[in-house]
C-alpha cells in the first residue's frame, strides 16, 4: 500500500513540475492526460498477467508468454531463413525413376542385340549370333551427325549435374536407411566415380538405336528418349528449386539435356515414319557413298570448282590458311577483299568437303562446355555480390575505418560509395565472362579452318610440319589412344581455358576499373596518379633511353650506300652501347614482366585449341593437346579417307551386278569406265571422246587418287625405293 501511495505521489509531483515549467496549459493538459493513460496500461498489463497466472495454474512460463509473439509459427514449426530454398520431397523418389530407366536401357540393348546378328563364328547356327550394336559409327562420313552430337550433349550435361548432386546413383538410395533428418544417407566419393561410367552405359541404347537402320530400333529409340524426356520434364516441374549454387542452377543447367531429349523424342518417330515408307532402304544405302562421290567428284573437277568458289584452299594445304589468302587479296576490290579474309578467318561450309564426325560432336561439346561453364560463373558468384549490396548498411563505416579507411563523414555517403563500388565489381565480373565466352567461340571458329586446311593437304597425300612428331601414316598404339581421347580431351581443354580466361580477365578489368575509371569520376583515392607523380623520373628516363637509342640508330648508326643499309660510326655505336647499359637493363625488366604478361594472355586465349602448339616448334611433341591433334589426323586419314571411300563403293556395285557367268580373270568395258559416271562432265569434248579416251581418263583418276592417298602406303611393294611420305616417286 506504502509503494502504491508513493507512485501517485510522484506522478502528482511529476505533473505538477511540468505544469509549473510550460507555460502552455494545453500542452501541460496533454501532457498530464498522456501520464495517466501510460499509469493505466501499466496497471492494465499486470492486471492481466495477474489474471492469466491464476486461470492456469499448471501452465508453463512457455505456454504463458506464448501468445506475446505473433510473428511466431505455431504448432512448433520452424520458418526457413529468407533466401534459403526449401528441401524438395517429389512424389516418386528419383531412384526408382533411375532403376527403370536402367531396367528399360538394358532392355533395349538385349532387343537391339537380337537384331544385329553376327556370322563371323557361328555361321550356320541360328542365322548367326546375337552381337553388341555400336552406339557410333565414327568413321563413317554418311551416318545422321545430329543423333550422335544429341546424345553427346545429354550425356555431358549430365555429367555436369552430377557435380553438386548429392547423390551420384540415384538408385541407391532406395537400399540405404534413412539418416536422422529422414533423407538417405549414402556415401558420395566412391559412387561418383563409378557414376562416371554408370551415365554413358545408361544412354548407350538410346545412340544405339540411330545405328542399327531398323524400324523395330527406331521404334525403340522412339520409346526410350519419350521415357527419359518424361523423367526429366516431370522431376524439373516437381522440384525447379534447388539448394545447390544457386536455385535455379539445376533447371538452367539442364536445359540443353532437355533440349538434346527433345530433338531425340522427335528424330526417331520421324524415322520411324520414313522406314514404313518405300524406297527407305535404297536411300539408306545411297547415302554411304554421296559424299565419297562428291567429294571425288570435286576433286576431278578442280578448275570448275575453283570458278565457283573464287578463292579456294592453298593448294598445298599449308598449316596456316591465311597465307594462300594473303596472297590473293590484293587482286580484288575491297569488298571482295573484306569476304575473302572473312571466309579464311572465319568457318564456311564447301562444296565437296565435310568434316569427321569427331571433329563435329568436339564442335558441339565445346558449345556446350561454354554454356556450362558460363552458368556456373555466373550463378556462383553474382548473386552472393547482388545480395552483399543489398544488406549494405551505415555499419560498413566503422567497419572500413577499423582498416583506416575513411571515405567520407556522412555514414550515407559511405554507403552509397560501396554500393557503387560492389556494383563495378558485377560491371566487371560479367564483362569479364562474355569477353572469355565470345573469345572462346571465336577460337573454335577459327580452328574449323585450320582443321578443314589439314585435312584437306593430308586427303592428298602432302605431309604437315608437325615439328619432331613421326610422320609414318600407319596406324599405331599412341595414334588409336590419342583418336579416343580427342574429343574429350577438347571439351575438357574449352573448360578450363575458360576458367582461366575468366580469372586474367576479371582481374584486369578489375584493375582497370578501380586504378583508372573509378578514381577519375570520384576525384578520390588516385593511387595510381599518386605513384606515377613519385616515379615519373623513372618512366621518363626510359621513355627517353628508348626513344633515343631508335633515333640513333636510324639516323646515326646506319648509312645507306648503293641502295643498300650499311653499319657506320661503330665507335660510337660501342660507347653507346656501354653507356646505356644500366638504363637498357631496367628497360629489359620492363620488356620481361610484359613478355610474360603476353604469354600468359596469349596461352589463356589459345588454351582450347588442340591444332596449335602452345610450345615452340622444337619442343612441339610436349605439348600433349597438339600430339594428340596430329595423331588424330593421322587416323581420320588413314581410316576414312573419302576418295577410297569412293572406289571401294565402286567396287562393291561392279560386284553386284556383275553376272555369274561372267569371267573372274578381265574386267568388262563398262567396269573399266565406272569411274566415269562420278564425273558427269559438261564438256562436248569429253563427251565426243571415243571409249578409249574414256577410259584413259578413268585409269588416270583412278592412278592419281591411289598414288596420293597414305592409307594405302603400307600395302604397295616394297621395291620402290627413294619413294617420298606422299608416295611420289623423285
């Protein structure tokens, strides 16, 4: 009682200094209501605490103040932090979609084996035995290229989601026991690697059904790339979230999975379509030898070819395209000039050449690689900096004067200053990124050049400078070994020279950014203009020695006499020369720290490119990207060259229409001339020209395309001698 009369004497006193010292009585009358009414909520809250205590007596102090905090959830339920994507649970767990896509895989492989019957062994047993199909066929030239670059795709995108995937073999996760957090808990470091082999036998069925040519397969097909389009579109429509990197990484990263699927689920019933209709089978057969014959077609008609193309290939295939260019430009006018230096610069598809179906899937992988890698850069590391500027606050202040730097009084100016210093960084981190992307592609581009040039000089039998690399033609361990890794060896090569371009690009840009750029709009923290105040003797001395010595030398040093530079005033040539030599030193540490500078720049932006050595001729054969380039020419060449190609196709059709009765010791008239019919010449000439003379002409294609081709060196008689590496004899 003593404490309650003690408050309402001190709130009357209270209201009574106030009254005495406002002179005011409106204000002193608000005030005096305002103090009561907070008295009032006073007593009010203890009342009701008061009272809640009493109606639950067995309550908890939990249950008591539950209900003062209404933001939070009820029942125990925990809210996830603002930004954190929420765990996915999918209706049907992503293992069982694995174990029956792998079920139904070997499912096909067994429909598809049954299909390819072998006779090598078993020829009178059950028409043969059952054989293994081949997913690719990477020696054929004729074979569809867009199944095989699909697949190629799908498998490396999933090769890149299996990078942050918590479970490398989803199925697995059907046999192992829930953790505590009610999720499978299975071991991550051992399954990945054998995740690495379980992915291409899981799509193997689904390349193997393009290569059997069968109506039954492409019906397989049809149903296999339904059944993973299927999975995957459901499992990115349950679950586009993800925790990992970033949200929306996974369905980003696995658009060119579905698009690859997509193309498959829509290729095989178009085929399908086809393989009921009639004449399918001719046309399947036609196609093998279409490009062989073009292609010989084109080589025996060079004259016709070079007036349709204007500028062709240099003759001799150099290993630099540009010069044969170089040395035609100055014949045309300028824009003539602009389309030629476009065309040996930049890829063009010719008549009468196609590329190997290695080179066209390292195409398409690198593409994809780019798009890969790119995401990743991005997403890893632009949100995290868009999130930092966001929850900037006055705090940083104090923060950056703890590291003795003040960038203004005003606490707001502060941080609009690091918002637009975070904001540069992004500037630069993307400007970065599309700079490595586009230099990337552009180096891909300009590959297709050099790769169709060599080609092209070893289809004719010419041999490449490859620097100490042996130049036999025959196969061999290290050539076989080097052909089945090219491919990869590429994409794998993009991947990495993007990373690092990436790295040296940002951190120029970055540097650009923040010693030049920035500094000059703020008019602050010029360090830069500070340091070359202080070290401008230094520069300029160099400037001058170097400047000094090129006028010397040209105009002092050198006298010309009959039209011709001769050396003059060597003894002041020597005294120079000593003078100036603590001066040329400094400026040799210069020229050092920019060789290097160049160097590195110059083996980032080339790293991706397997045909040019990163090393110096002499030491070309350690460079394992371009001794697995030139060996991997070698066997392209040697195995699937287009002219014999040609003559084998040749062959085979004199084979088959060749009578029964007829002899087996003398070819027909109309044998001897079917290497006429891949001419199909124009000329009244030609076409006036008895049988004899058509005949000549058919030995001499015949003689000139077998002289010039390597794949049949190992087969000719050891009885020439002196014969050169293209065969020709001196």
């Amino acid at each position: 009682m003593g404490l309650g009369r003690g408050k309402e004497v001190g709130g009357s006193l209270w209201a009574a200094w106030i009254g005495q010292n406002f002179e005011n009585g409106a204000l002193s009358q608000s005030l005096l209501v305002d103090s009561q009414r907070d008295q009032q909520e006073k007593g009010w809250r203890m009342s009701t605490q008061t009272t809640g205590n009493q109606t639950s007596p067995g309550a908890t102090d939990e249950d008591a103040y539950g209900s003062w905090y209404i933001d939070e959830p009820q029942d125990g339920q925990e809210l996830p932090p603002e930004g954190v994507v929420p765990t996915c649970h999918p209706s049907v767990p992503p293992g069982l979609y694995h174990a029956c896509l792998a079920v139904l895989s070997i499912l096909v492989l067994l429909l598809l084996a049954m299909l390819v019957r072998r006779r090598q062994l078993w020829p009178q047993c059950v028409h043969g035995r059952p054989g293994l199909p081949s997913p690719v066929d990477f020696l054929a030239g004729d074979r569809p290229r867009s199944v095989p670059a699909a697949v190629f795709v799908v498998l490396f995108t999933s090769l890149c989601l299996l990078l942050p995937a918590e479970d490398p073999l989803p199925f697995l996760t059907l046999g192992s026991p829930p953790g505590q957090d009610g999720e499978t808990e299975t071991p991550r470091g051992p399954w990945k690697m054998l995740a690495l082999l379980y992915y291409p036998a899981l799509y193997y069925p689904l390349a193997a059904c393009a290569t059997v040519r069968h109506g039954a397969a492409h019906l397989l097909g049809s149903m296999l790339s339904w059944a993973h389009l299927g999975v995957q579109v459901w499992q990115r429509a349950e679950c586009p979230e993800s925790a990992k990197i970033y949200k929306y990484y996974s369905l980003l990263a696995s658009l060119p999975l579905l698009l690859g699927l997509g193309f498959l689920s829509l290729w095989y019933p178009v085929q399908l379509m086809r393989s009921f209709s009639p004449g399918a089978a001719a046309d399947s057969e036609g196609l093998q030898s279409s490009y062989s014959e073009e292609y010989l077609r084109m080589l025996l008609c060079q004259k016709k070819l070079k007036s349709r193309l204007g500028a062709g290939a240099s003759p001799e295939g150099s290993h630099l395209p540009g010069s044969f260019c170089s040395s035609h430009i100055s014949k045309h006018g300028f824009l003539s000039r602009t389309w030629i230096h476009f065309r040996c610069y930049i890829y063009t598809p010719q008549r009468g050449f196609r590329l190997p179906l290695k080179l066209v899937l390292s195409v398409t992988l690198t593409v994809s690689a780019i798009y890969q890698v790119a995401l990743l850069l991005l997403v890893g590391v632009i949100p995290t900096i868009q999130k930092v500027r966001a929850g900037i606050t006055t705090d940083v202040s104090y923060l950056l004067a703890g590291f003795g730097i003040v960038l203004s009084e005003d606490r707001q100016e502060v941080v609009e200053l690091v918002k637009h210093h975070l904001w540069a960084l992004e500037v630069c981190y993307i400007s970065a990124l599309v700079l490595s992307c586009l230099l990337t592609f552009l180096m891909l581009i300009r590959s297709l050049v050099t790769h169709r040039a060599n080609l092209q000089a070893l289809h004719r039998g010419g041999a490449l400078d490859l620097g100490s690399l042996p130049q036999s033609p025959h196969p061999s361990r290290q050539a076989v070994f080097c052909w089945m890794s090219f491919t990869a060896y590429q994409t794998a090569f993009t991947c990495l020279g993007l990373l690092v371009q990436q790295v040296l690009f940002f951190l120029g840009t970055l540097a650009l950014a923040f010693l030049v750029f920035m500094p000059v709009l703020h008019g602050r923290n010029l360090l830069l203009l500070r340091s070359l105040k202080t070290s401008w003797p230094f520069w300029l001395t160099l400037t001058l020695a170097v400047t000094l010595q090129n006028m010397a030398a040209h105009w002092v040093f050198l006298e010309t006499h009959h039209g011709r530079p001769e050396l003059s005033n060597r003894r002041a040539l020597c005294a120079a020369t000593f003078l100036l030599f603590p001066i040329n030193v400094l400026v040799g540490a210069m020229v050092a720290g920019w060789r290097v500078l160049l160097s590195a720049l110059y083996n980032a932006v080339h790293l991706g490119q397997m045909d040019l050595s990163l090393l110096p001729p002499r030491a070309a054969s350690l460079d394992p990207g371009y001794h697995t380039y030139c060996n991997f020419l070698k066997m392209e060449v040697s195995q699937s060259h287009p002219a014999l190609t040609a003559f084998c196709a040749l062959l085979l059709q004199a084979r088959r229409s060749r009578p029964r009765t007829a002899p087996q010791d003398g070819l027909r008239l109309g044998e001897e001339e079917e290497g006429m019919q891949l001419l199909q010449t124009k000329d009244p000439v030609a076409k006036g020209a008895g049988p004899r003379a058509r005949r000549g002409r058919a030995r001499w294609g015949l003689a000139y395309t077998l002289l010039h081709n390597p794949a049949l060196q190992a087969f000719r008689k050891t009885a020439l001698s002196g014969a050169r590496a293209n065969g020709a004899q001196p």
